[in-house]
C-alpha cells in the first residue's frame, strides 16, 4: 500500500553548529576537548565558511527544510558581549537558506555553551536562565521574521546524562545532585524562552519545541525477566516521557520533536535498571553498537498520539559501513513512520542525522552519518548514494508500506 505525505510535509536533514562549523574557539567543548585529549573538531566540514556550497547540496538532494543550530559561544564570546558580525553571519545563513526555499527549523541550544557561562557555574546556576534569555532575545531580534520553527534545547537529558552524570561531557561532573539542579534550570529557561519567542511572534505563526532523544526501552529476556521489565517501564517513563509530559501539561510544545535511533535492552538494577550489553543479545547492531528497530520509531510514534500535537522527526539515522546498511536504515524507518501516520499520527516533517559527516562529540570523527561523505583533510564533499534514493522518496513524498 502507498502512504502518502502530507503536502506541506517537511524532508531535510539535521546539522548541529559545533559539530560541523569548525573552530568554535569560544565554547566549553573546545576547552574539554583540550583537557580530556580528546580528538578535536577543529575546523570540522568548515561548514561555517561553507554553508551556501552545503545547502546547495541541500537543495539538489530535493531538501525543503534543514535543521541548523546557532551557536551560543559565538554569538555571545564572552560575558554581556555580543557579537553583531556573528549575528549578521547566521542572518545570511537563514537567508540563504530561504534563496533555495529550504525551511529553516532552528536549535538555540545543541549541547554546547560559551567558555564563560560555564565559568560562571553554567546550568548548575539560577542566573543561567538569564544568559540565556538574553541570548534568545538577540537572536529573535533578527531572526524572528525569517523563521517560524524553533527548537529550544536539542536532547535535555543526553545534555544531563553525559555531563552531569557520567561526566565524560563538559561540565564534567558526576553527581545526580548538581544534575537535578542543572536539569530544573533548562526546563525553566525552556519554559521562559517559549514565552519569550510566542510573544515576539504575537498573531504570526510559530512553531516551538525540544528536540526528545527517545528510545525504545526492551526488557532484557535472559534472567529475572518480571523484574527487568519493571526497570524498562520505569526508564521508558522517566527517560522517553517525563519532560513531555511536564512541558505538554504546562502547554509549553507546539509540535513533538522526536530524535529516534536505537532500541535499550534493559535489566534490573539500583536505582533506575542498567543497559544490558550482553553477548546474549544478537539483534542488528550498527558500528557504534546500538541496536537497530525501526519498529520501535513506529511504537514510539503511536504512543505520542495521546497528546494531540503535530510530531517531527527532527534526527533519525547511523552511520553505515556501506551504501546497503544506510538505505535499509532509511526505509526501513521510513516505514515505520509512514505506517503511525497511516494510523492517525500527525506527523509533519522527518530529518536525517546528518546532512554531512562530521563531529560526533567524544566519538570524534569515526562515524560518518550523512547524506554527504565529506574528505576531511580538503573538506570535499561527495554525495553518497543512498542520499540519492531519499531524494526519490522526497519526491514521490509517499513510502510502501
Ligand atoms: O550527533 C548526535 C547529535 O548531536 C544529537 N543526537 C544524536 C546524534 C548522533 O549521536
């Protein structure tokens, strides 16, 4: 059977500023990159001197939307300094995107934070929202008559989880404490700038959110099943739906905007359950070692249902060793989509994870995501094949079920 898309429906791909710009000399990762001797971004893709060459390519690959994300550290370098020419800069990104009719769907905060916020004590301090507020201001200044979708903070509880928790992100810290602490501070800075951005906008349409990481959360089925598949309702719960529920209580979201990529098993332990990574579990892995089920974007779909909103897929996608294991990716989870939309979910717009290769944060460049291969020792680009067939889809804007 053939699902049709809606009309208007949005197809792009997702880039995030640090990951792909190059030489965010102002940010707190380019600091801990530094420090923990990680592989650093460097100049990336050099998509910051490169970005109408890239959405060219956005253009011939039949995109009408991308998710891009600003970055803070640069516009903002250094405490209460803002940078116009910075702001000019993604002033003509938005336009250029425009020129080549691509939706701009725009990310304020995308893991990363100026060097000084965080020197300042970052997340971890109530004048954190404040900064914040006064960078989104800047931004819908010259921002808010060239874009309508606004995604506030790119995945919360990775953000949390990676820098708070287990510490291998900037800041840092490991401490459940300081992360509850760090986590009340961004829903409220969420909470505030959502009301900041629909008061600019005053009777234009806009279009705000969170870009969610969901996951599928899967009972291990080796040992203690019955109480490992407590520990996989309790993270589903706390993991997938908790901040939803607050923000859509709070009527905070104008759209669900979903990152899906992977399935969890889980198995029972203090406090919240544990991953299980046994050998036991000989499901589809991709090179990182996250398991594959693209029927989980479909069961994760139809359980959005409840709150009545529009869903978009902001990031869905893997890095592949070769064409065959990005194609079925792509539709295999494209079908998943197009069957909950057959089945009632109002879903407006799907994004790959990446539009081009590119920084994978402590992961370094080993993994290549996008659509684009990109050679980065002279940042040529060469369109992969699979891209090709996306564009198809685009297209038709319809999938086989
Ligand atoms: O690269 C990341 C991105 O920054 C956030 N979502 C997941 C992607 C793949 O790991």
């Amino acid at each position: 059977m053939k699902i049709h898309f809606p009309a208007s429906f949005l197809w792009g791909s997702s880039i995030s500023s640090y990951q792909l710009e190059g030489d965010n000399c102002f940010s707190d990762w380019f600091l801990w990159e530094k420090k923990k001797r990680l592989e650093p971004a460097g100049a990336s893709t050099d998509h910051y001197r490169r970005f109408r060459e890239d959405f060219s390519l956005a253009n011939s690959l039949g995109h009408n939307a991308l998710r891009l994300s600003l970055e803070w550290s640069r516009i903002v370098p250094q405490k209460g300094i803002f940078s116009d020419e910075q702001l000019k800069h993604y002033i003509d990104v938005v336009e250029d995107l425009r020129i080549k009719k691509i939706e701009p769907v725009i990310t304020l905060h995308h893991f990363t934070n100026p060097a000084w916020f965080v020197q300042e004590g970052g997340w971890l301090k109530p004048l954190s929202i404040d900064y914040f507020l006064e960078y989104v201001r800047r931004v819908l200044a010259v921002l808010k008559d060239k874009c309508s979708y606004w995604i506030i903070f790119n995945e919360p509880l990775v953000y949390i989880y990676n820098g708070f928790i287990r510490g291998i992100w900037p800041p840092g810290i490991k401490s459940a404490k300081s992360a509850l602490t760090a986590l009340k501070n961004i829903l409220k800075a969420y909470s505030l700038s959502y009301e900041v951005i629909k008061a600019s906008y005053k009777d234009k349409p806009s279009y705000i959110s969170i870009a969610k990481h969901m996951r599928v959360f899967t009972p291990c089925g080796y040992f203690n099943y019955g109480q490992n598949n407590i520990f996989a309702f309790l993270r589903s719960k706390l993991f997938n739906f908790r901040i939803i529920d607050n923000l859509a209580e709070k009527r905070r979201l104008d759209f669900l905007g979903i990152n899906y990529y992977c399935r969890e098993f889980v198995k029972a332990a203090p406090f919240l359950g544990k991953e299980c990574r046994d050998a036991h579990h000989r499901d589809d892995k991709n090179e990182i070692g996250w398991f594959i089920y693209p029927q989980g974007l479909y069961n994760i779909l139809m359980r959005l249902k409840k709150y009545n909103l529009p869903v978009i897929i902001t990031e869905n996608g893997t890095p592949g060793l070769n064409n065959e294991q990005y194609h079925d990716f792509l539709s295999t989870h494209l079908n998943s989509a197009a069957k909950a939309l057959n089945e009632g979910v109002d879903l407006r717009g799907y994004f790959w994870w990446s539009l081009l290769d590119n920084f994978e944060w402590d992961q370094g460049f080993a993994h290549k995501f996008g659509l684009v291969e990109v050679d980065f020792s002279n940042f040529t680009r060469k369109v992969r094949p699979f891209a090709g067939e996306y564009k198809k889809i685009i297209e038709q804007n319809s999938v086989e079920i």
